[in-house]
C-alpha cells in the first residue's frame, strides 16, 4: 500500500477525535507532495488536542514513521497509549 494512503487513512480515522477542519488541513500537505509533513503535522495534533488513540493506531503510526525513515523521537513516543498522561 502506498504511504500517502496510510497516512490519509490514520487521518480518517482519526475524525471522530480530531476535528475534522484540522485533519483536512494536516492531511492536504500530500497533495503537495509533503508526505512527512503531514504526518508530522498530524501527530502533532494528536499530542496537542490530547487526542487518544488505540494501540493499533499508534502501531500504524509507528509503522509510517519507520517507512519514512523517520527518527522515533519525542514526537511519536509522547501520543503512546500505554504512557501515562
């Protein structure tokens, strides 16, 4: 699956708890051809808006930041769910 669909679909997904004027605009980066910024920017709200995710979003999370050869930095560790808030 292409990663640009991953991310749009964590973003979808994400509706429910993020508001969706907010994915939108996280998610409209791709069509720029910014790919890690809009994950980046999308995780960010995330951790912003308190946003809780499950364990299998956050493995998918995990999973996009690794095929973006993304560093598994404070960004993606803070919106964990098994941490403690």
């Amino acid at each position: 699956m292409d990663i640009n669909q991953d991310i749009r679909r964590l973003g979808e997904d994400l509706k429910g708890r993020l508001a969706p004027d907010i994915v939108d605009f996280d998610l409209e980066y791709i069509d720029h051809s910014e790919s890690i910024l809009a994950f980046e920017t999308l995780c960010d709200h995330i951790a912003d808006y308190d946003v809780v995710i499950t364990r299998d979003e956050y493995n998918q999370i995990i999973y996009i930041a690794n095929k973006l050869n993304l560093e598994l930095d404070d960004r993606y560790l803070y919106i964990n769910p098994e941490n403690v808030k």
